[in-house]
C-alpha cells in the first residue's frame, strides 16, 4: 500500500512539474561524469551510488544539478542535468532523480 502511494505522489509530482516547466532536464554521456568528477564539482548536496541506489549526482545550492546513471541500460549510459529551477522548487529535480534511481 505504502509503494501504490508512494508511486502516486511521485507521479502527481512529476506531471505538476513537466506541466509547469520549472526546469528541464538534459541527457548527456555518462563518459567524463563519473562520480568523483561530480562530487568534486558539486556545490550543494552529493549523493553516492551503492546500497539501494543505482544514481550518484549532486543539487547544488543554486537548485541545478545532476543525476548519473539508473536502472535500465540507457540510464546507466547517461546523465540528467538540469538548470536551477526558479524560486527553490525542487520538483522537477527530485522527479528525476527518483525515477532513475533503482527501484
């Protein structure tokens, strides 16, 4: 029950937020992202790959960022960047980070 919800809000949330625009995301190669490359960028927030996360990334203090890798075989190819998004809202961002993470 808890998952049904859970993937309820973060769909709610994600149609709210490419609905409103608040950032788009861009795809590039994973190749020259790697995760100490990120976090040694990151100005804000870096989050490891490992455990029961299949991403790594960072969202920097200005709301922009990036998410790298995911649980099908384009993510792991691949990163999602974003801009910062106006006035703090962090929707959009954290949409794409859920939904690569693995699940």
């Amino acid at each position: 029950m808890k998952m049904r919800t859970t993937l309820l809000v973060l769909f709610a949330l994600s149609l709210i937020a490419s609905v409103a625009g608040s950032a788009t995301a861009k795809e590039v190669p994973i190749k020259g992202h790697n995760k100490d490359m990120v976090e040694g960028k990151c100005n804000g927030v870096f989050w490891p790959s490992g455990g029961t996360s299949a991403t790594y990334g960072c969202l920097n203090k200005d709301g922009s960022g990036i998410v790298c890798g995911g649980k099908t075989a384009e993510q792991k190819k691949t990163c999602s960047t974003f801009r910062a998004a106006p006035k703090g809202s962090y929707r959009r961002q954290l949409a794409v980070a859920l939904s690569r993470a693995k699940r």
